[in-house]
C-alpha cells in the first residue's frame, strides 16, 4: 500500500511538473522603514534597499515566488541612524488576476548579519557597531509576513509595491534593560521594486 501510495505521488508530482514553468531572475527594491509595537512612537522611518535572486515555479494562474536578498534597513532623523543588514527569505504565493496583474503573500524569514548605531552629539558622530559578540541584544531571526501586487511590464520584467510586517522583536528588549517588562518592536517596510527574469 505504502509503495502504490509513493508511485501515485510521484506520478502527481511529475504531472504537474510537466507543466510547470521555472524561472530565475534578480530582484531589487527601495525600502522605507520604521519598526512597530511598544514604545515605537518615535522611531523614524528611513530609506534603504534590498537585492537579490528570485525563482517563480508557474502553474497557470498560480505561483510560487521565493527571493533570497541582501537588505540594509535605516531608520533614520536629525541626530542618530539606526542602520541594519539582513538576509531575507520571502516565500510568497501569487495569483494573477488579469494577465498583467497580480497579487503576493506569504511568510518571511530574516537572519540580521550586523547593526549599528550613529549618533550626532554635536561635536561629532559617534557610531556604535552591534556586530559579532555584541549583537547578542538583538534578535538574529526575524519572522514576519509580506503581501503586495504586482504587474508585468514587459514579458521578462516585473514591477511591484509590497509591504513587510515582522511578528517577532527585533531587540530582547529583558538582555538591554532586565527590570522592565518585556517589549517586542518589530520591523515594517514598504517596497518598491523590480524583478528581472533572464531565465
């Protein structure tokens, strides 16, 4: 039975593949950001960017689109700039409306690969580096969700406006201040990019 049950998925999943259609492109976008939760009334937004590889495995009018980027996040006003460097994993699910139009949703993973703090004291700024054994105060594994649409402007390039809500903290706000109560700030973004399809 257990056999027959192999056979007939592997017969399913080479249908389907018969019909599928990969591509592979690169991908890149302008990114404003800010984070949300507690206590993030004052937290700037500023402009960074994100770049990368992407796939797409076609079935008609539904696909699978995961990207593999570099992103640097900045938050940014007069007097300090809080910048972040990050891998990110969208895995988004996408519908095609109308032949040029669709839409995306799906989870995205994070790993920070380093932060820094730039502050203006007057004399001078001052920048204050969370890498390697410092960055244990923050959070190296972001889990948060993106959805946007999309259109394709010409057969091998898209274009899209997508948003990026994280749902775990970006800080272990107990390791930076142990007598508070527990806060959880996340990241938001909202992208504007491209992705070009060369395969």
């Amino acid at each position: 039975m257990k056999k027959l049950f192999f056979l007939v998925a592997v017969m399913l999943f080479a249908a389907s593949s018969a019909f599928a259609q990969f591509s592979l492109g690169g991908h890149a976008a302008v990114n404003y950001s800010t984070m949300w939760g507690d206590e993030t009334d004052d937290v700037p937004w500023g402009l960074g960017f994100n770049a990368g590889v992407a796939t797409k495995i076609s079935l008609g009018l539904f696909a699978v689109a995961p990207e593999v980027d570099v992103g640097l996040r900045r938050q940014s006003d007069d007097d300090v700039t809080w910048s972040t460097w990050a891998i990110e994993i969208p895995i988004l699910a996408r519908i095609n409306v109308l032949p040029i139009l669709f839409i995306e949703a799906g989870p995205q993973l994070a790993f920070l690969l380093s932060s820094e703090v730039e502050q203006d004291f007057g004399m001078g700024k001052v920048t204050v580096d969370y890498g390697d054994d410092k960055i244990d105060a923050l959070n190296t594994f972001e889990f948060g969700l993106a959805a946007g649409v999309g259109a394709t402007v010409i057969p091998n390039l898209d274009v899209n406006f997508r948003a990026v809500f994280g749902l775990t903290s970006v800080i272990d706000s107990k390791k930076v201040f142990p007598e508070a109560d527990e806060q959880s700030i996340k990241n938001m973004q909202f992208q504007l990019g491209a992705t070009y399809w060369f395969m």
